[in-house]
C-alpha cells in the first residue's frame, strides 16, 4: 500500500480514494453479474436440449408408454387389459412419461452444463476427479434403470398378478402405473449411485474405508431400510433393490481403498517436496552466511 509522510517525518498508510473504492465495487458488481448471466446461459442451455429432446420423442409418445407397460402387459390374464379412470389420462399420460423420458436422455448434456459452470472455478486435480465421477454417476443411472425395467419389473409384476385373490379381474390404471414405474426408476437409479458416494466421500475425507467395511453390519440394515422407504411395500422390491446396492457398496469400498491410497501417496510426495525446499532454503541462508563472513575479513 502507498505511504504517506506527515510533517513528523512519520509513515502512515495511505487511505484508498473513493475513485479506487467505487473501482473495486465495481469489479466485484461486474464478476458476480458475469456469474449470474453464465448460469443464466448454462440452465438455458439445459432446458433447451429437454425440450429438444421433448419435441422430437412426443410424436411417439404413445409408442413409449407402450414400451414402458410391456413388463406389466406380458403377464396381465388374458381378455384384460390397463384401463384409464380420468378422462384426460389417455393423452396427459403419455406426454407426461415422454417429458419425464427426454429429461433422463438429456442428463449427460445437462450434467456437462452443471461441468462447465462450475469447472473454471475448480484446481485440475480436481476436474481429474470430476470427470471420472460425472461420466461414472451417469452410467449407473442408467444401468440402475436398466436393471429395475429388466431384471425388477417382470419378477414383481408377476407375483403381484398371481397374488391376486380369486375373483379379482387386475385393471391397472395408466396413471397409477405411471406413478409407481416412476418412483421405481429413480429409486433404482440413486441407489445405483452407491460406488460413487463412497469414492467421493473418501476423497473428500469425510469417510475411511477402513471404518466403513468395520462398519459393515450397519450398512446392510440401513440399507433394507432405505429400501423399504424407497419401494413399495413388498418384500421382493425391497430384497431387488437392496442386494444390488450392497454389491455396489463392496465395489464402491474397494476403489476408495485405491483412492485413499493414492490420496496417501499424494500427502506424501507434497510433504517430502515441502522439507526439500525448505532444505533448499536453508542451504541459500548457509552460502549466504559465509559469503558475508568472506566479505568482512576481506574488509578487515
């Protein structure tokens, strides 16, 4: 900061003109609306390719729902069919499925959206992490859906249908049968997160492998719990939905032993480079005791 001399011959700081003050608010006006019209542009572009997606899925929203109900079509008694119950559900329906459809195609472009608001502002051994993370949390998403229409859907869907008492006709209502595939998919879909909570949860330092595996009866109780909440009230969702998740929490607890490795490793190297600097300086602080030392009997 510029000095001052007063008529004492004495140093004070100098105060910052109002010019500089009104500069630096000005500055730091500017860099924040910078931010907000940037995130202004990213949500834009986000909503933009939903809707891109929208317009070019809804001619074949019909054809959509179709493929989604196929799990439960297929084992429905013969001679019944779903039924719709309100009178605009035969067209709100399908658009609504097709809307939901274009949102969960659009994920990647909307994740890179979120990468590259927040990427400027991150170190590059951090946007070595995220990258990894994004590409990986996507993928699971995805398989976690896979796995619930494929794998979860036809095995439920059969026992509820033969479950049903003697004299009941099943008529699922479209809407309903929305409703519930729905839920099922993101729920699958976040459990299916699991590997990925535990590796960045490590890396973050929150958690320790270590400590996670010793804590390893715990976990498989909260997770049938959470999948209890999760899906609806019946065991063979829960046991679907919780054998998975608890596969992916070993997974997910062996890569974090990898990554709190080299987390480690890393600690190491930057504390080994820290001593050999100061190491370094210490060496300059020694030459330059004895080129004083030199200089003064030379002096003398």
């Amino acid at each position: 900061m510029p000095k001052q001399k007063n008529p004492g011959n004495a140093e004070i700081p100098s105060q910052p003109s109002d010019t500089q003050k009104i500069q630096g608010e000005t500055e730091g006006t500017g860099s924040f609306l910078s931010h907000l019209i940037e995130l202004r542009n990213r949500l834009f572009y986000a909503v933009l390719s939903v809707g891109v997606v929208f317009g070019v899925l809804v001619p074949f929203s019909n054809r959509i729902y179709i493929m989604v109900a196929e799990p439960l079509m297929q084992v429905l008694p013969e001679g019944t069919s779903m039924i719709a119950t309100d009178v605009a559900s035969p067209f709100l329906t399908p658009i609504k499925l097709t809307l939901l459809v274009a949102f969960v195609v659009a994920i990647p472009f909307v994740l890179y959206q979120l990468w590259a608001f927040v990427a400027p502002g991150l170190y590059r051994h951090e946007r070595r992490l995220v990258v990894p993370l994004l590409l990986s949390s996507t993928v699971l998403f995805y398989v976690g859906m896979a796995f619930a229409y494929f794998v979860v859907f036809p095995l439920v869907f059969g026992f509820f249908i033969t479950s049903a008492p003697d004299g009941v006709l099943v008529m699922t209502d479209i809407r309903s049968y929305l409703s519930f595939v729905f839920s099922m998919f993101i729920a699958f879909g976040i459990a299916f997160e699991v590997p990925v909570a535990v590796i960045l949860l490590t890396r973050m330092g929150v958690v320790n492998p270590a400590s996670l595996a010793k804590k390893r009866p715990y976990v498989v109780l909260w997770v049938f719990v959470a999948a209890a909440v999760l899906t609806p009230p019946d065991v063979f969702s829960q046991t679907f939905l919780a054998i998975p998740v608890l596969l992916l929490f070993e997974i997910g607890l062996f890569f974090a032993r990898r990554v709190q490795a080299g987390r480690e490793t890393s600690d190491e190297d930057d504390a080994h480079q820290e001593l050999s600097e100061a190491q370094m300086q210490a060496k300059f602080d020694e030459h330059d005791r004895e080129f004083s030392k030199k200089k003064k009997k030379r002096r003398e």
